[in-house]
C-alpha cells in the first residue's frame, strides 16, 4: 500500500502544480484584458496614457496569492486523504 500511496500523493503534487500555473494565468490574462481595454479608452478619449506597469504589478501579486492559495488547498486536502485512505488499509493489529 505504501507504494499506492507514494503514487497518490506525487499525483496530488502534480495537481496542486498544473492548478498553480492555471490560476496564476487566469489572473494574468484578465488583467492583461482589463488593462488592453482601459489602454484603447484612453487612446480614444485623448487622455494620459495607460500605463502596463500600474495594471500588472498588481495582478502578479494578487495572481501569486490566489494561485498560491489554490495550491495549498489542494495540497492539504491531497496529503490528509492520503494519510487517511492509508491509515484506513493498515491491518488492524
């Protein structure tokens, strides 16, 4: 059993990555809409230009947290139900 569980747990592991860089993304490419989307405002109105920086700084911070967040959960999750499925398979002595 052991062997089962080494393998769950490297698959809870691979999850909690793919999740990480999935959310991060997300969080990038919304930010990058919002940002392309007040950049084209302010080129029609004639006003200051919008500048990348003031929008994505923020976005990869708060995409660090959300996704960091995400991946903790499922790790937590992950490594407490393995712990259980193979405390639950032990012979009972």
């Amino acid at each position: 059993m052991q062997r089962r569980a080494r393998i769950a747990l490297a698959l809870w592991i691979t999850w909690a990555l793919v999740a990480w860089n999935v959310v991060f993304d997300h969080v990038i490419e919304v930010a990058a809409r919002r940002y392309l989307h007040a950049a084209g405002l302010a080129a029609q109105a004639g006003g200051p230009y919008a500048r990348i920086d003031a929008w994505m700084r923020p976005a990869v911070a708060t995409g660090l947290w959300i996704a960091s967040l995400s991946a903790a959960t499922i790790l937590i999750i992950g490594i407490a139900g393995v712990r259980l499925a193979a405390a639950r398979s032990r012979p009972c002595a």
